[in-house]
C-alpha cells in the first residue's frame, strides 16, 4: 500500500465518501457521540474487506501532523493552512512576516485567547480542527476490529494493529507538546452510550499511555524494523519498529525536560491550578529517573540499530563543501534516505501541478523571484550566527569584525581579471547553512547528482537583484536579509511532493547525547554522538572547536552545544520551538531578534560608497569594460544587524508562563467533561 500523494488523495477520498458511518466525525463535548448523516459504506462493510481496510488506514496516515505549509483551508488538519503559520516562527530560528496569519495576528500580538471561531480555530494547532479525536478514535477500530477482516493474513493484522498503535501515540505526542496532559480515550465509541466521562489525565498518565502503545508495538515485532528493496517503494511512510522505538525516544525526551519534570510548576509565582489539576502540567515534582528512562530507550534504539543495519547518516562522496551539503540534503529530502526514521506526506496542488510548498517558497521563476509573501518564513541573524565557520569552530561576529572576515563570512571567492564572477568559490560556513537559508554571495543553482554550486550568485545586499528593498524596510521574503530554502532546494522541486520528517536519525543522536549528559553519563560518550552528526558536513569535533568551553566536564556548556547542533541540524523539523519550551527557556523567547542589513560597496576614488544597485542583472554580460567599477562580481559589503520591527509581545512585555502551553477552547472547558484549563488562559 504505497502512500503516495495520488493514492493518499483517492483513499481519503473514498474513507470519506463511503465511509461515513464509519468515519463519523468525533467530537468532544455534548455532540461527540453524534453521528454523521448518510453513508454507504459502513464500518461492518470496511472490516469485511481487506482493500477497504487498507484504505481506511491510509485515511489515518493522510491526516497525520505535517509542518510545511501546503494550502488554504478551514477544514482540519490545520496543520497544512498557511493563513495559521508554522510553530517554527515561533522560536528564535525564525520570523514569519506574513501578517495575515494566527502566528502574526495573535502570537506576535499577545492577542492569543481560549475563544475559537465558527471553524473551530483559535490557535495554531486548534484542539478541535487538527483531526486529533478523529484519529485516536479511527486508530482504536482498527486495533479493535482487524481481526474480523477475511483473507488478510495474520502478519499483515498484526502490522495494521501496530501502525494504528503508532498513529494513536504520534496524534497523542503532538498534542502533548501543545498542551500537557490530554483525556485518555482507550477504546472507540459507537454512538450509542447515553453519558460518558473524558476528563484531563495528568501528565504522567498521558505519557504513560503513548508509552504503553509503543511499548506494545515493541514488543509485537510485526512491524519490520525498515522498507528496504522492493517494498520501500510501496510502504515508506508507514510506521515502522524503528520509528516506534525512536517515537518512544521522543514521548521521553519531552516528559523528561524542565517544562514538566522541574521542582516547580511552570506556572509556579503567577498562576494556580487547584489540587490535582496541577498534574495536567506538571509532574509534581523533579524526577530524575525520567531521564533514565529515556537514556534506556535510546540504547535499545541503538542496539537495536546494530543489529539490524540499514539506518545510518549518510556518508559524503568526497571531502568538499559541496560534498558535504549534498550529504545533509540527501539525508532529509530523499525518500529512501536512510537518515529518515517516519515521514509523513502530503498533497497539495497549486498553480496547476506545482506542489503548494514550492509554489509559495520558489515560485514558477528559477531564482525564486516569484515567491509568494505567505512564505516569509526568514532565519534571523541570531539563527545564523549559531552556525559555526566551515571547520567547526563557533562564529564570532565581533571576532570575524575585528580579523577583517565579515566580507567572507558566507563565501569567499577570487577575483580574476577578464572574469565577471568571482571563480574558485569556498563555501565558508557549516554546509547546512546554506541548506537552510539564502545567503549572500552563494551559488543558485545546485547540481542534484552532485552537488555542485553555479549560476547566478544571491543578491541580498540591500537594492540587489534578489532581496531588493526587503532588508531596508524589514518586510517581505527577504525581510530579515535571508530568505528560507529547507524543503524548497531550488527548481528541482518543481512538482514534486516531498514528505515532510517527523522523525530524523539525527534528532535521536542529539537526543541519546542529552539523555546521557542529564544522567551524568560520560561526557565523552555524548561529544561522540554529537561528534558523529557534525561529521557528516565535515566539522571538527565539539572538544576540538570549543576549547574553552570545557565541554568534556561542563554540564550546561554541553547542553548549551547540544541544543545549537540540534537547532542548525533540525531546521523546520518543528524542533527548536519546543527545545525552548521544554526547557522553559523564557529568556530566548523574550530577546529581542535580529536581521542583517548589507550593502554593496563600490570604489569612488580612493573612497568606498554604498551602493543600492543589482549586480547581476544590469552588469553581467552586458558589455561593461573591465575598467568599469560594475564589471566584476561586488565583494566588498558594509554590514548592519538590525532589530526585527515587526515585535513579538514577548519582546515588549516579558514571556508570561502561560504561553509554555497553549489554551484549551473555552467551549470545550465550559462543556465540564473534564478538561481543566491550562493556567493563564
């Protein structure tokens, strides 16, 4: 059952138009048990058929959690729905500059409230449009009844039961994170039961049930521990046991941080919740062993891993920049990557056949002139400072200002006479830098069967041909003097619907070397787990490139490097926002965040003046003698960092505890089934 982006369209097209009895839609509150009217399928049809079982499991998937906007619409998931904004403009990594978004309209604003509107929609993962009851309670008739289902083998009921397992605790995961502990559904309902009772679990039941399911899944051993041959092209994308046990990694690693396992509540000095309330949030107090536990199950992953082969970090072919940033993008953008531990797909089509990301995020131009502004997703200058210099020694601004390296700190080039580009390019930054950004000077155009830069170079200097006016007037795609490129990978993308990585290979390094720096492990140990991402895009080791961090003994130190790494590794992997919440890292989301203003220098004289000119489109091979001051590629720039205009109220204010969390709808609070209100809200 390949899950494809046609196939996903037409199955969820059928479990919705024939399904509906058995698909009707779960709604909490007074009209959960409500039936949806009509049908022609019903559920006792579906679970007599296998194909019409396996399309209702694929229905399942469709709606799994995606981060890369994709179209507009109210209808759930809303996760896709570029008019709410990505959580990943809500970090420090980026800023998003489209104002007509809930990330701009009521997060910047601090106008955020529990009240939703007549779509169900309040915050940017609304807990009644996200299709989060739908699944649980689909997943749950599939563990309940695919053992009624004839003429499908014993193996392949098993598998399905243990994917609906993992569905259940990935929708359940997600969840978490936006809001702490959730009503634990154990069973589907079928719309007979006169009166039920859901209330809020504490945190510790929520976590202990999304652990029971995978540790369920574990210990099946149904699913296949990955799709190789053959069958990778029919099933990547299903859940399998490594994605299960690397999920259960991730429940883990969130329950353990600061947020939830702390001596305190969150809250702790501004709010109160009443007597056992406080466990929705909080674990009531510090425990330690959490972080065993996750250490626990990132040995078995590994272990595990050992054994069984075939995931790995992909391997440069060769020793270059290139070399290496082809490794990085192989990694998250190939569907067979043996980096991928799940991904999750997602169809959209836009502009004819173009796939609603790379319409918004490139555009039908190939330099990406034509970019829609609901994509002004730009990195800050505080992000891109956290990306180290090409041979893993941390980036400096004052320092580089002071040793003269500014002008070359994306690229340096030569300039040879009779030649307008700069030749023999060295890319001078951590290669996943320019995975993740457009930066000034680079190459467009990469190579996709090998990597190499050419054509045309970015113009992000203020005037140039690629960011115009954006850095001067702090608005638009380019907005912060970068521009977004994760996902996009220029026009090679064209039409194509790339999956969207829940779960990397390399998240879970970063996470075992957490797991053992939080247990007091050795130090050493972590580095080299650390050590072994960097590798991959040819930086020196953490030890070797801080040495005076003391990193082999300093415990916040090596967390501090652990949480860069994941940061410039995990760029709109819907990571860094949470890495801040989870270790209530309010003084990072208040900090006021920057971009960088450039401009060209050009010779007047003995003197250099700021130029606002486009280099390339008025001066290459256009006829300019070689004495013309515009005959050759400018590399010379003046450089600003600037304060972001657009302020998030946090900025202004201070961060309230109360956005560690986010709100329930207050009409499912008021409809007294249970569910507590998160504090402040």
């Amino acid at each position: 059952m390949k899950l494809n982006i046609k196939y996903i369209i037409g199955v969820a097209a059928v479990a919705t138009l024939g399904m509906v009895s058995c698909t009707d839609e779960i709604k909490f509150g007074n009209a959960f048990l409500e039936k949806a009217p009509g049908g022609t399928v019903t559920a006792d049809e579906v679970f007599s058929n296998p194909e019409y079982t396996r399309n209702f499991l694929a229905s399942i998937y469709s709606t799994q959690y995606y981060n890369l906007p994709t179209n507009s619409t109210n209808a759930a998931p809303q996760c896709q729905n570029y008019w709410k904004g990505m959580p990943d403009a809500l970090g420090d990594d980026f800023h998003l500059f489209f104002n007509n978004t809930t990330v701009f309209s009521k997060y910047y604003a601090g106008a955020l409230s529990s009240a939703i509107d007549d779509k169900k929609n309040g915050n940017i993962y609304p807990y009644t449009n996200e299709f989060i009851w739908e699944n649980v309670r689909h997943s749950w008739m599939l563990i309940e009844r695919i053992n009624e289902v004839p003429d499908m083998s014993d193996a392949e009921k098993a598998r399905i039961a243990d994917e609906a397992r993992c569905l259940l605790a990935y929708t359940y995961f997600i969840a978490f994170r936006w809001y702490g502990g959730l009503p634990i559904i154990r069973q589907s309902f079928i719309g007979s039961e006169s009166s039920y009772d859901l209330p809020r679990r504490s945190v510790e039941s929520t976590v202990n049930f999304m652990l029971e399911l995978l540790d369920t899944a574990i210990a099946n051993k149904a699913l296949p521990w990955a799709y190789t041959g053959a069958e990778a092209q029919s099933e990547t994308g299903h859940w399998t046991l490594a994605g299960a046990m690397a999920l259960k990694c991730k429940v883990l690693a969130f329950a353990a941080s600061p947020l939830f396992n702390d001596l305190q509540p969150y809250y702790q000095g501004k709010y109160t919740l009443e007597n056992e309330a406080d466990t929705c949030a909080w674990y009531g107090g510090s425990k330690p062993e959490l972080w065993t536990k996750l250490k626990g199950a990132c040995d078995d992953f590994f272990t595990q891993m050992r054994s069984q082969g075939h995931y790995q970090l992909i391997k440069p072919a060769g020793n270059t920049q290139e070399d290496y940033r082809y490794a990085y993008r192989s990694g998250y953008i190939l569907e067979n990557s043996t980096e991928i531990l799940h991904s999750v797909r997602r169809s959209k089509n836009a502009s004819g056949n173009d796939y609603g990301w790379f319409n918004l995020g490139f555009g039908s131009a190939v330099d990406g002139s034509k970019t829609n502004g609901r994509y002004a997703y730009c990195p800050t200058q505080e992000y891109v400072e956290m990306f180290p210099w090409a041979d893993g020694t941390p980036f400096d601004w004052e320092k580089a200002e002071k040793e003269g390296r500014l002008d070359n700190m994306f690229i340096q080039g030569d300039t040879v006479k009779g030649k307008q580009q700069l030749q023999n390019i060295r890319y001078t930054r951590d290669p996943r830098l320019y995975e993740t950004a457009v930066v000034n000077g680079a190459r467009q155009a990469v190579n996709w069967g090998d990597g190499r830069a050419s054509g045309n170079n970015w113009e992000t200097w203020v005037g140039g041909t690629n960011a115009k006016q954006d850095p001067k007037t702090n608005s638009g795609i380019y907005a912060t003097g970068y521009r977004m490129l994760k996902y996009l990978v220029g026009s090679v993308m064209n039409r194509k619907f790339p999956q969207w990585n829940a779960i990397m290979l390399s998240d879970i390094y970063l996470t075992y070397a957490e797991a053992i720096v939080q247990t007091r492990g050795s130090f050493t140990e972590a580095i080299d787990y650390v050590d072994a991402v960097r590798a991959r895009v040819g930086l020196k080791g953490l030890v070797e490139c801080n040495p005076d961090k003391d990193l082999t003994s300093n415990k916040e130190n090596l967390l501090a490097e652990i949480m860069r790494e994941r940061a410039c590794e995990l760029a709109f992997q819907n990571e860094r926002y949470f890495d801040l919440i989870r270790y209530k890292r309010a003084d990072l989301l208040e900090r006021p965040l920057h971009g960088l203003r450039i401009y060209r220098l050009v010779k007047n004289g003995n003197d250099w003046v700021r130029s606002e000119e486009q280099w390339y489109n008025k001066s290459f091979n256009k006829g300019l003698e070689e004495d013309d001051p515009n005959f050759y590629e400018p590399s010379h720039f003046d450089f600003e960092r600037f304060q972001i205009t657009d302020t998030r109220i946090w900025w202004k204010d201070g961060f309230d505890p109360k956005w560690y969390l986010q709100p329930f709808p207050i009409t499912e609070v008021n409809k007294n089934y249970g569910l507590v209100q998160n504090a402040g809200w």
